[in-house]
C-alpha cells in the first residue's frame, strides 16, 4: 500500500507543484500582461514616446534642435542684427559744429614746419560720426581767408563714432615762416584766426592763432589728415 499511495501520492504533488507554478506565473504574466497593456499603451505612448514622444521628444529635440535652428537662426538674426547695428552705426548722425568743442593742440616744431592737431569733443548729449576730412584755412576779421586753404593728405580710414565727450583727431601741418621762400613769395603775416570747418559741415569754429604765417596766394601753406580716433 505504501508504494501505491507513493505512486499516487507522487503524480498528486507533482499535480500540487505545477499548480502552484502556474499560479506563480499566472499573476505575474497578469501584471505583465496588465500592466503590459498599459504599459504597452504607455510604451506605446513611450514607445509613442519613446518613438513618439520620444520620438516625439526626438522630433521635439529635433524640434528642440529645430528651434535650435531657429536659435541658430537667431544667432544669425543677431549677426545681422549686429550688422543692422552696424548699419544703424552708419545711421548715427553727423557731429553738428554747435555740438563739436574744436581747440587746437599738441603742436611740435620740425625743420622748416610745424604740426599741431585739430581735437573735436563731442559736447553734445547723443553720439555722432565725423567722416573724411576737416576745412582749414586761416582768417582774418570777418572771416576773410588768408593764403590758400589746407590741401588733403592721407586717405580717409572711415569714419569715427563719438560718445558725448568724447574726441577726435586731424593732423595739421604748416610752412614754418618763410623757409626756402622769398619774403614776398611767403608774405608773412600775423594771422589772427585759424578757421575749421568739421567734416560735412557748413558752420566754422574760429580757434584765436595770432601768430605769423606764409600766406603768399602761391604758397601751399596748411596740409591736414583725414579724422582719427587716436592720437
């Protein structure tokens, strides 16, 4: 009898053990299966997701990357909004001479000539540009010229932006007395007034000289530059 129920007994617990096992893996197979579901609907939409919104994400990273390109399109927006800025620096107004403080400096004596510099100071409240070359010649009372005006020198470098106070530079050069030239060739004469007009501008500055010059009709006697923003 013992080796029947043994018999018996072993296919019962085999039975029992598979029983078990199943249950065992039915409920997790269940939650796989149930959350297999959700989770496929959310793997879905993570593989939506994933793919989806993931790849939705990818798109939204390659939306990302898209506005990326936008940014980078913004970045080059800014290139040309920095050209604009440039052009808009090209916008900014021309220094008015009732805006300039125009003084003469800086003088230094060679052989046979003497160099000073004309200095613009932005007095105004806003910035402005001066462009190309001053208009030099020396007066006298009612602002009736003596001797040619300044010839040109130099090529202009573009032009110059002034904040409010800040300044600006022409080289000016001039025949120290009468060098090589006969006295009436040189026509020497205490000049009471060097005349300026700044760049594209039709009001002078008057800057008291009173010192004697060469100011024979046949005597190139003032050379300027171009204005600079350096000494």
């Amino acid at each position: 009898m013992f080796p029947r129920t043994a018999r018996r007994g072993l296919p019962a617990v085999a039975l029992v053990a598979v029983g078990l096992a199943l249950t065992a893996c039915g409920p997790d197979g269940s939650s796989s299966s149930s959350s297999s579901s959700p989770a496929s609907s959310s793997d879905g939409s993570s593989g939506g997701s994933s793919s989806g919104s993931s790849g939705g994400s990818s798109a939204a990273a390659g939306g990302s990357d898209s506005a990326n390109g936008k940014a980078g399109g913004s970045a080059v927006s800014g290139a040309s909004g920095a050209q604009n800025t440039s052009a808009a620096s090209k916008s900014v107004p021309a220094c008015a001479t009732s805006k300039l403080k125009t003084t003469a400096e800086n003088f230094s004596a060679g052989a046979g000539h003497t160099t000073f510099q004309i200095v613009f100071q932005n007095i105004g409240t806003a910035s402005c540009t001066l462009s190309g070359y001053p208009g030099v010649s020396f007066v006298k009372a009612h602002n009736v010229q003596l001797g040619k005006a300044a010839s040109r020198t130099s090529t202009p470098s573009g032009p110059v932006t002034l904040i409010p106070n800040a300044h600006a530079y022409a080289d000016v050069r001039t025949v120290d007395g009468p060098g090589g030239y006969t006295d009436e060739e040189c026509d020497l004469t205490t000049v009471p007034t060097l005349r300026v007009y700044p760049p594209n501008q039709k009001e002078s500055a008057n800057i008291p000289w009173n010192k004697q010059e060469c100011v024979g009709s046949g005597i190139q006697n003032l050379m300027v530059g171009p204005v600079h923003g350096n000494k």
